[in-house]
C-alpha cells in the first residue's frame, strides 16, 4: 500500500445550511406538531448531524475506503478468519428487490421464495455437517455458540440434569468459547493440549464426570491440527452423558471429506462469512447458524421453515428455547452462502477444502526453516508458527505483522492461539493464486533475514502506510470515542 | 471451479514440494472410517448465468415491496434510501475487510465506526456508543445483562408494551443467567404504562426498567415516569428507541436514560426479510461505559502525534477476558453501522429532520382517515409517531390476501400476538398521499 492522505471527520466537512438529500414535498395536509405530540416529548434542537452535499459524502467515504486493507485489495492471510474471495455475482442475486426489498412480516404465502431458500439452505447444511435440523437465526459465530450452549442446557434440563454445568474446553479454543458459556451460566474446565496439539485423552477422561454439560472442540483445531482422537475422545464424553459442541470456525478444511456429524458430534455452527464466502463487511454482518442431532431439534429458536406439501411454512419447535435474535436472522447474508453452495456443488466444496489444505501445507513447509513451528506436522487450512527466533534477535512477532503491512499484505492471526509462544497464524485460503503464496513465502524470508540483520527495520515497522504505529494504551486510558466540536 | 485459480501443473508442483503424491495424503490425520467415501448429497454446480437464473426465480416468488405499496412496519421499516448508499457502502474496500485488528491498513472501517459511534451519541444524547451489535432486541437483552453487572442487582422489569419478538429475546438471555423479570401491564386504554402499573414491583431488587419508545403499538410513552421510579430505587433507566424518532423527540441523554439500545435498519439498511440490521447501544458514565459490550473504537495518536483511530477498551472482551468478559460477542455489524452512518451523513441535520416529520404527518393522516371508516377505531389514546394501532372486527389475515392482489401490502394483525381485532399499520415517508388514499379506499369496499 502506498501511503495514502489521511481524510478529515465528516463533521469537520460541515457547513451549516449545507443539505445533501432531499425528500419529496410534503404531500399530505399538515397539523401543528404539537397537536399531535406533547411539547414536553420534542426535542428542542435537532440533532448536530453533518451538514454537507451528497458528493462530499461519496468523496469522504471513497477515501476512507482507500485507507482500508481487504480481500478485493490483497492477500489477507488472517488465520481462522478464512479471508476467501467473495464473489460479486452474490451481492447482485441478493440485492434483487424480491430478496432485498421483502418484510419479515408479510404473509407466508407472498415470501414462499425465501421460505424455499431458507428451508433449501437448511437442508445443505445438515448435508455438509451430517447432523438434521438447522437453525438460521443465530447472527455470528459466537451467536451460534451461545444458541448451541442454550439448547444442551434445555437437553440436560429436560432429562432432569440440570445440574449439569461444566463444559470442557481445550487451552487452545477460541475466546469466545468461554465466553459464550459464560452467557448461560457454564462454568469452563480448560483440558491441556496433548504435545501433538490435540486434547489431552488422558487428561479429558479425569475431567469429565456427573456435572458435565458437554465438550466444545473446534476440530481442526486453532493450531490448524485435525485432531485424530476424535473418536475416543466422543466416546468420553458421551458415556459420561454431555454432548459434544463443533466450533465450525474451521470447517473450511474439512467440506466433502469429513463431517461433524460422523465424527460423534451433537450440535454444529457454521461461520458462514469463512467457510460459505460471505464478505466480512468490515466485521460484520455474518451469520452463525447452527445444526443439530434430530433429538435435540425439539430445543431449537424458532421459527423454523418446513415443507408442508408443495407450500414452505415456518413452525415453531415443540420445546423450543425461545428467540435469539429478532425475525429470522441474517437472511440477506445466509442467502450469500446458498449462492456459494449452488455454485460449487458437491466436488466444487470439496475441492476448496483441498486446495486450502493444500496451500497451507505449501506455505508452512517453505517457511518452516526460517520460523519456528512448533507442531511438525501436517496441518490442515491454517498454520501456527512461532516468532520465538525472532524475539532472540530482537523483534516480535508484532514486529514481523507490522512489517508486513509495509510489503502490502495484512498480517496474519497474531499471538493466539495462547498455547504457542509468539504465535503466527497463517490462513492462505484456496481462493489465491500460487503467484501470491510465492510472494508471500519470499516476504516472510525476507523478513526473517531482516530481523536477523536490521531487526530495527522491524520495531519501527511499518514505513510505507498511512499511518504509523498508534498509542493503543494512551487510547484505553483516556478514551475519546467520539468526535466533540472544538 | 471458477474461484479456484491452482492448475494442474501448479498442484503437481506443490505436491511434489511436500514429497507427496496425492492430495488425499494430506488428510491421513483424519480417520479412516471418517472419510467420506462418495460425494455430499447437494445440488451440482451452477455457472454465473444459471446462479443468476435461479435466484431471479426464486426472487419473483415473493411479492416484494418495490412493486407493492407497503403498510407493514413492526421493527422492519420501508424508508427511502438514497441511492448512493449502495454504491459506497458495496466498495470492495469496505465490503471484504474484517475486524480492523491491523489499524495502520483499517483506517478506513475505523474512522467510519468512529464517526458512527458519533452520530449514534448525536441522535442519543449519550456519551459513548460501541460499534455496533446483531439487532435492536440482542442489543436490549445486553444492556439489561450490563444492568444487572452495573448493579449488582438479578432483576429486570419489562413493559409489555415492549415489542413481543424482542421480548422472547430478552427473556431467554435473562434466563440463561438466572436473572428474574417483572413485566409492566400498559393501560387498556391508552396503551402505554401508567404510574399505577409501577405498583407491586419489588424495586428494591431491580437492576433496570425498560421503555420502549414509541412502543410496540406506535404510541409514545411516559418516559419521564420510568426515570422517576428508577431514580428513585437505584435501578437503571434502559430505553429502547426508535432512531427515527430521535429527529423529532427528546433524546434520551436528556430524559436521564443511562442505557440506549435500537435497531438501525431504519436508517438506510434494507428490509432484507429482516436482517442483516444493526443493534446500537449508548451510554454514559465511565462504570457504565466500561461495562459495555462489544467493539468500541477510540481516537489516539501514532508514533509521529498525528491522529488515529484503534479498538480500544478491550480488555472488556471475549478474547482477552474469556469467561469473564462483559459478553462473547466478537464481531460487530460494521457494514450496517457504515450504511447507517452515510445516511444519516448525507441525510444531515435538515434532511433527517424531514424524514421524521413527514413520518409524522403523513402517518396522521392515515390515522385519521381510516379511523372514519365504519367499523374501525383507534382503541389507544397515546400519541403516536410513525405506527399507531387499528381496531375493527375483521378478518385482517383475509384482508391482508385480498389487498395483496391488489398491489398492497396490509398492516400487521395483531391476533398472531394474542391480540385480536387489532392491526398495526406503518406510515414512512416514502409513502404518497395518493397511495394512502387508494388503500383506504380500497380497505373500505373490503370490508363494508
């Protein structure tokens, strides 16, 4: 990236009087408003919103949008974030009026469109899990999670085990694990990693026991590493009566080769803005739909569509948990992710697991030499090395991500998983060229070789953006999170 | 595949690089009896051109709102956007960047999340707003979970005025904590709480009341009342707001609330079958700012003193505090948050006031008209922004499948909430008086 000017706040682009968009006369008889609403109700002043034309808008946020890294503007290898291409063609089915322009509350008969797509996409993703029943009104990934956590604590329930409130979890899960079990009330046993970067088996069978809700695992797991006990490791917590949970965050490796489901699963979220090519938007929206064991379908947020002869309806589950969002999720980006599955087809979703495990391999064996890895071993579509060389020589692993940004990539998935010292967690994605992977494998060598000769290249890294380094500390001590008139 | 540029030579290249053969050789870690052996059972692939077939296919399907006039709002609303929108919003430089964690090459996602988190503290009155969460009903179900932290109280009071969907959202995240709620009856007449409904509350043990203004039913609340009884019991003010409505109403800063929540969809998002939208939640006060939920950015410096924009706080969250962070949410709603905040941008201050002052009017309008239609009556005596409430002894269901055919899309019956009788209609300003009139009219000769 080169170094681009930095763009003033829209509201110092204001000019008082300035408009930029006007509606259509008043076409209607007008009272006074306060015949309608009591004065005491109004606002005396308006609120201060910019005041500035309609090409000030375009131009102020075009050149915002220049400041910004993504997909569309470079390799963007963000480990467990799966950063694939998203294809265009999606934003133009999903904006079409009848998908784009449709209320949530219209009667069932005039949506029978977005019934079918809904209920379709249900169908895909229990096919592509190999569990029965999906719901698609969780809004993210960590949505999913709470939904799918909410649903085992009514399972347990309902068999009069609600005392039942551990939920296992590997050191190496994602943050939002614990978290997610915290919203309803878990309490979190950690299981170590094994030296293999797997669950400790041993370890797993000392923990489980009569308070077990159940075992969140995300497999492969954030070290990139499937994990090959996943059998014994099922069973274990089966027989000890808990469910076991799939953090789909990185089913991207795993699509028409191995199922959740087939591997002793329960219950499954899918990321669909990784796996299925929804654009991330910045951080969001995404959808986090989840798909569960037919048993457990009973529990799931309703409503849910179903088929009913030749009609599509949404029916609510018998011993449904309730509601976790409002309507029926993000249906204009789920609606992405059935484009995706109906161009790939069956081989198309396989072969994208392939390539991007194939990839990562590629990549981490180039780099193995000069980096750290401390799991030798064939991973799956993502890597994790270790900057520990690095940081003998005097740079970081938050050096070598910064110096990254000035050779135009966006640095990978940095110290996480917390079970790897200095961590590096590279996602090439199958959507890149091989060109892009040589490119990026050369930098990475480059950069190693730098921290060897000039590691203050790296500490005063990066050079070329237009911004340096920020004071993240001074920003949380002294917070100013919004712009106030001079 | 058309999105997967390796060929043939390229993945010989490659595998030869790693001394294997085949690229099955790279999933040995999974278990034999694991691996499928025959293809998932989906759809074969579709080109560009058949993708697009089918989609225009399923799309005609529905009716939708673009060739049919519109009466439906209920947390979903028909507003006009302005053309622009898309077209800045659907850059790719926005469209396929993630969570800015990288802030020398984010700047651009940053400083709009910046500026949102501004215009949110403009239409609020509040201090501080986060960047963002999933809709209007998760984000009211945080804010009452942040009250009961803030407070150290388990117990939430509910209007049941409050919008039923966002209820049940409410309430399933509560009971997932063992928090209790107390629901506040409204008044059959006018539709909203009165002070008597406060009685009976055990308030001591509150954490926070909530207000939805306008309520489910259009109709506008006593704001003030709540804010009394919570003062007066050390429980927190969380108001639930239409953000169209702030254009004309006082903000909640001034009415003493202590947390905002709302959906954005109104401002410039799609209707989009009902999602993706946005949650806001504002606040103020450092204990309760710091007790939020969800990404927030701050402004700093770099290293040269010129200014920037960061995450900041994070040390509330998921991936850093695990089980003890605020919430487990991770992502925000950026590219609807970047929609909002260009609308209300080129809005701006004249512009946004128009549009809730024609909503205003011309929603009236329609009030007063179909209020002379016999048979039908305004059973609430509130006053009324944008939506209000329709009582007649009909079948709406049925009307709703006779106006369709007619190119009009009817009001929400109310019966499928267990109130009978009773219709919610939804007045925009992207509403005619002409079509206002013809659907009167038409509504008459239905139902006479």
């Amino acid at each position: 990236m080169t170094t681009r000017k930095l763009v003033p706040l829209i509201f110092e682009r204001s000019t008082p009087g300035r408009r930029g968009y006007r509606l259509p006369d008043l076409d209607v008889p007008e009272v006074p408003v306060t015949d309608l609403i009591p004065e005491e109700f109004l606002r005396d002043e308006a609120p201060a919103l910019p005041e500035v034309s309609e090409l000030e808008v375009v131009r102020h946020y075009t050149q915002l949008s220049r400041l910004n890294h993504g997909v569309d503007v470079g390799f963007y290898p963000l480990g467990s974030c799966t950063m694939k291409y998203n294809p265009r063609v999606h934003e133009d089915v999903t904006s079409l009026p009848g998908l784009a322009s449709i209320h949530p509350y219209q009667p069932e008969e005039t949506v029978q469109g977005a019934l079918e797509l809904m209920y379709n996409l249900g169908q895909y993703l229990a096919v592509i899990s190999g569990l029965d029943v999906t719901t698609l009104q969780p809004a993210a990934g960590a949505h999913g999670e709470l939904t799918g956590l909410m649903v085992i604590k009514a399972y347990h329930s309902q068999r009069g085990e609600g005392h039942r409130k551990e939920m296992i979890i590997p050191d190496s899960a994602h943050g939002t694990n614990p978290a997610s079990c915290a919203m309803v009330g878990y309490k979190v046993v950690e299981v170590p990693s094994n030296d293999r970067g797997g669950v400790d088996v041993e370890a797993l069978r000392g923990l489980v026991g009569p308070n077990t809700a159940g075992l969140m695992l995300t497999n492969p797991n954030t070290l990139g590493l499937f994990d090959e006990n996943i059998c014994e490791i099922a069973k274990i917590v089966h027989d000890a009566g808990g469910l076991l949970y799939y953090d789909g965050a990185n089913a991207n490796a795993i699509m028409g080769i191995a199922r959740p489901g087939d591997m002793g699963f329960d219950v499954v979220h899918f990321n669909l803005h990784k796996t299925f090519s929804t654009p991330h938007g910045g951080g969001g929206p995404g959808a986090g739909p989840i798909v569960v064991r037919e048993e457990l379908a009973q529990f799931l947020p309703g409503p849910i569509v179903e088929k009913k002869g030749d009609q599509y309806v949404f029916v609510t589950p018998e011993n449904s948990i309730g509601r976790v969002r409002s309507f029926y999720g993000n249906f204009l980006v789920y609606a992405k992710a059935y484009a995706y599955i109906r161009s790939h087809g069956p081989r198309g979703l396989r072969q994208v697991s392939e390539t991007a495990v194939l990839h990562a391999n590629y990549m981490m064996n180039k780099l193995k030499d000069v980096y750290h890895l401390p799991y030798d071993r064939t991973c799956m579509h993502e890597f994790v090395l270790s900057g520990v060389w690095q940081k003998e020589q005097g740079a970081r692993t938050l050096d070598i991500a910064k110096r990254l940004l000035d050779y135009g990539y966006h640095a990978p998935t940095v110290y996480f998983p917390m079970v790897v010292d200095e961590a590096i967690m590279i996602e090439p994605t199958e959507t890149e060229p091989k060109s892009t992977l040589d490119e990026f494998i050369d930098v990475m060598r480059r950069i190693a070789e730098e921290a060897k000769e000039d590691p203050k290249l790296l500490l005063e890294a990066p050079h070329n953006t237009p911004i340096k380094r920020l004071d993240e500390s001074r920003a949380a001590r002294h917070p100013v999170l919004r712009w106030e008139k001079a | 595949m058309r999105y997967l540029p390796l060929t043939q030579e390229e993945q010989q290249e490659m595998l030869q690089s790693l001394g294997i053969d085949r690229v099955e050789d790279l999933f040995t870690a999974i278990p034999k009896e694991m691996r499928l052996d025959a293809d998932l059972d989906l759809p074969a692939p579709l080109s560009e051109a058949e993708l697009v077939r089918h989609f225009s296919e399923l799309a005609e399907k529905n009716n939708d709102l673009k060739s049919s006039v519109s009466f439906l709002g209920a947390g979903s609303y028909d507003h006009l956007v302005p053309s622009m929108i898309k077209h800045i919003a659907g850059r790719g430089e926005f469209l396929t960047a993630y969570t800015p964690y990288q802030p020398e090459i984010t700047q651009g996602v940053l400083q709009s999340i910046f500026e949102y988190q501004t215009l949110i503290c403009e239409l609020t009155g509040m201090e501080a707003s986060n960047a963002s969460m999933y809709d209007g009903a998760s984000a009211l179900a945080e804010a009452a979970l942040m009250a009961c932290a803030a407070t150290r109280r388990e117990l939430v009071v509910l209007p049941s005025s409050l919008h039923p969907e966002w209820q049940d959202v409410v309430k399933l995240y509560l009971k997932s904590q063992d928090v209790s709620i107390a629901y506040l009856p409204y008044h059959e007449k006018t539709g909203v709480v009165d002070a008597k409904a406060f009685d009976g509350i055990p308030w001591s043990e509150a954490a926070c009341v909530v207000v939805q203004q306008p309520n489910f039913f259009g109709l506008l609340e006593n704001v003030a009342s709540f804010k009394k009884v919570a003062k007066d019991n050390g429980a927190l003010l969380v108001m639930a707001v239409d953000p169209i409505s702030l254009s004309l109403l006082k903000s909640p800063g001034e009415l003493g609330a202590d947390i905002v929540v709302g959906d954005g969809q109104s401002l410039g998002n799609a209707m989009g079958f009902g999602g993706p939208s946005l949650g806001f939640l504002a606040t103020s006060g450092t204990k309760l700012i710091r007790r939020m939920p969800g990404r927030v950015v701050g402004e700093t410096v770099d290293t040269d003193g010129t200014r920037g924009y960061v995450l900041t706080l994070q040390t509330r969250e998921q991936h850093i505090r695990r089980e003890k962070a605020t919430s487990n949410i991770c992502s925000n709603q950026a590219l609807n948050a970047l929609i909002a905040a260009i609308y209300l941008s080129v809005m701006g201050k004249e512009g946004f006031k128009d549009v809730g002052y024609q909503c205003l009017q011309k929603a009236n309008y329609m009030k007063e008209r179909l209020i002379q239609v016999d048979g039908l009556s305004s059973p609430f005596s509130a006053p009324t922004f944008r939506e209000f409430v329709i009582k007649g002894a009909v079948d709406w269901e049925e009307v709703n499948m006779r106006l369709a055919e007619h190119g009009f899309v009817g009001g929400l019956p109310l019966a499928r909430f267990g109130l009978p009788e009773l219709v919610l209609f939804s007045v925009t300003e992207a509403r005619t008086k002409e079509e206002i009139d013809s659907f009167v009219n038409l509504l008459r000769g239905l139902i006479s």
